[in-house]
C-alpha cells in the first residue's frame, strides 16, 4: 500500500487528460465543425417546392398554407450562361427600364394602360404609353412634392410637401384647392371625391380619424385618436364599408385589428399574429391582404389573408407562408396577387426594414384562395421591386426600382 499515492497520482493525470479530450471534441463539434447543406434543384419551374417533405397544409383560419417563400428556395440567384426569357415563365427574365430618371407616385391611369409619375428632377409629371413614349401630363411645375396619393379615376391627386402643406390637384381642370396642414395620410374614396384622413392637432384631445370632400370641405370627425396617431390608418376600402382601422396590443407578438366604418358601426375585429401592420384591400374589398412580422418568423415580415367584409370579418384568417411586405404586392384580380419576394432576408427585416436593403427581389404570383404560389421571374438585375401595377390586359407588370427610383417593366404574356 506504500504505492497507493503514486496510482492516485498516475489516476488524477489520465482523469485530467480525458476530461481535456472530451472537451476539446465538445468544442469542435458545437462551433468548429464544418456544415454540409445538400444541393437543391433549380426553382425555375412553375411547380411549388415542398418544404421538409411535407405537403401543404391545409387551409383553415390561423392555418399557414402552402410552403413558405422567404428568399431560401432552391436555385437562388442568376446562373451564368443561362439565357434570360423575354417574357416571365418562372426562369430569369427580361426588365425593361421605361425612362432613366426616378419617379414618385407611380400609378396606371384610370384605363390600366399608361403610366402617371412625379418627376424630382423636372418638377413635374408625365405619362408614359405602352411602348414606352413619354409625354408631359400637365405643365404646371410643383417644387418638392414628397408624396403623392392619386384618387381612383386619376385625374386628381394629394400633393404634400416636406414643410407639411398639402393641395389637390385637378389635372382635368387644371386647378387647385389647398388643405390644413395638420391633415396628413390621406387614401380616397372609391368616388375619388371624399378622403379619409388622420387630422392632428396641438392638443391630443383635438386628434381625429376624419373624412372630408378633397377640397377640404363638409369635415366629418370619425373617431378619436388622442394619442393613438401611430396605430391608426386611414384606408377606404374598396366596398366603401370601411374608412380606417386602428391596432392593439393583446400581447407581445399578437394585436387585434378594429374597423372604423362611417357611421359608428359595430364592426367586428380580428387578430393578427405579429406587429409592424401593413395592409392592402382586395378588389372588392370583402378581403384584406396584410403583413406584419413576429418572434415566430425571426421578425420578418409575412403575408397574411383574411375576410373583411361585414359579418365575415376576422373570419379565413391564414398565412400565405410568405416573407414580404403587404406594398410589395398588387391584385391582378379577386384572388391572385403578384408579389416581389426578397432574397436572404435578415433576421429583423421587419422590425428594421433598411436591413433587406442589400438583397434582390424575384417576382411571385399567389393565389389567395388556394395559398398556391409560383415563381413568374428572376428579373435579370438587382432589383427591388415596390409600386407593383398589373396593366389592365394583363401583359405587363411594372414597378418601381427602390434603388435608382426609375419605372420598369416585365412581360408578363
């Protein structure tokens, strides 16, 4: 037994030795180990991919349908050598620059078939036919305009400017009427001669959701807003049901949604699962396509549906499984969407949008009865698409470039 402290030395030093191997493997297969990602097909085909082998789920209120678009499908990005298709079949595709100067409040004429924008740099605003000719809409210069919001015939428009002044313009006409300035956010009526509005006075008690005849008279105070103005949107919906919509908070990822109507309605309300609440109304206006992001997705954003017309409002709420903003998408009828899809987004892209500002959108069109969604372009460029429009034939899609500001097309047929 006189050995017995020197085993329990040789014993300490392999214990020691073992206890360091086990955690130097820990450490490489934890942080230093090489991932493997296998290689995926090409998604240039029209087909809708599966997504961990599973079928798409079905529809349902609250239920995702249809495999998620979050800028990881397979086949990102332009392959060199491939020929790039004139017109989009679901490959990479040709874009059109229509004039090499930026644009703001791009819109289709009230016929979907020209194009009407403010130009920055001249001052004024133009038209431009479908084989891309230009033409001065009106001669009249406006100095700075900072946001335009075109009625729904398009013959008139909100024109604000950086020092908060605000006027309607008649282009038919060629006149004018000026607004308060402590009226802002403005979206028509489908009469295009009444907006709905947010009016903001000096003291909180004296804040309104409102209408007005858009050359600011017969004001109509609809609801009180207080201290409420950034949870507020005027947004006059297509059935003329509707004239805005506030939020709140039921929770840390979850806001109920209210619809404000014209004369105290009752309406109903609805959940929706995240913040950051962007909407848009469908055609007919009995859906409300919107966006928002949550914990749930590593806040991005991501398309919602849900019914917004009378009794049925709140009800077929579900997730159209994919990651973009609702004013990334435009309706080419009652339940097809077009969207522009970025890439790689960053974890917090919708709490912090300037953080997608490095990635390219693709062009998808979704079906929002069904969830089913294809790829319709890779635009041959680094393109991030907003201002989406879809010509009234269907030909065309054009939109906006948020990196230079200038007008583009597609083909769509």
């Amino acid at each position: 037994m006189e050995n017995w402290p020197k085993y329990l030395k040789i014993l300490a030093i392999i214990g020691f030795a073992l206890i360091v191997i086990i955690m130097a493997l820990l450490i490489y297969f934890l942080f230093l180990r090489p991932t493997f990602s296998p290689d995926l097909p090409s998604d240039t085909t029209t087909s809708t991919p599966m997504v961990d082998g599973l079928p798409e789920a079905a529809e349902g209120e609250g239920q995702m349908v249809g495999p998620r678009v979050d800028g990881q499908l397979p086949g990102q990005g332009t392959v060199p050598g491939i020929k790039t298709s004139p017109i989009a079949r679901g490959g990479i595709t040709e874009v059109t620059e229509l004039r090499d100067t930026p644009s703001l409040g791009a819109t289709l004429d009230s016929k979907g078939k020209d194009i009407q924008y403010y130009d920055p740099k001249t001052n004024k605003f133009y038209r431009i036919d479908k084989d891309c000719n230009s033409e001065l809409y009106s001669e009249k210069t406006f100095h700075s305009v900072s946001n335009v919001t075109w009625s729904p015939k398009k013959d008139k428009a909100v024109l604000e400017y950086p020092d908060g002044s605000n006027i309607v313009y008649n282009f038919t006409t060629a006149s004018q009427v000026t607004l308060p300035k402590h009226w802002e956010e403005f979206d028509y009526a489908p009469n295009s001669d009444q907006l709905a509005l947010k009016s903001i006075g000096l003291d909180p008690s004296n804040r309104y959701l409102a209408i007005a005849n858009d050359d600011g008279t017969k004001v109509r105070a609809i609801e009180q807003i207080g201290l409420n103005a950034d949870t507020v949107y005027p947004s006059w919906s297509s059935n003329n049901q509707i004239v805005g919509m506030y939020t709140k908070g039921v929770g840390f990822d979850r806001q109920e949604v209210f619809f404000i109507g014209l004369n105290n309605e009752n309406f109903k309300s609805t959940i929706i699962e995240g913040r950051g609440f962007q909407s848009q109304w469908s055609p007919k206006g009995e859906k409300l396509l919107y966006s928002v992001y949550s914990e749930k997705n590593d806040l991005k954003p991501s398309l919602w549906i849900v019914n917004s017309e009378g009794n049925n409002i709140g009800t077929g709420r579900k997730s159209l499984g994919v990651e973009t903003w609702a004013d990334k998408c435009t309706y080419s009828d009652a339940s097809t969407i077009y969207c522009a899809v970025p890439q790689n987004l960053p974890v917090g892209a919708g709490l912090f949008p300037k953080a997608a500002e490095g990635t390219r959108d693709k062009l998808y069109e979704i079906n929002t009865d069904t969830g089913l969604k294809k790829l319709i372009a890779d635009p041959d460029g680094d393109y991030r698409m907003s201002e989406l429009m879809v010509s009234e034939n269907g030909f065309y899609l054009y939109f906006v470039d948020e990196n230079t500001g200038r007008i583009n097309k597609i083909k769509l047929k």
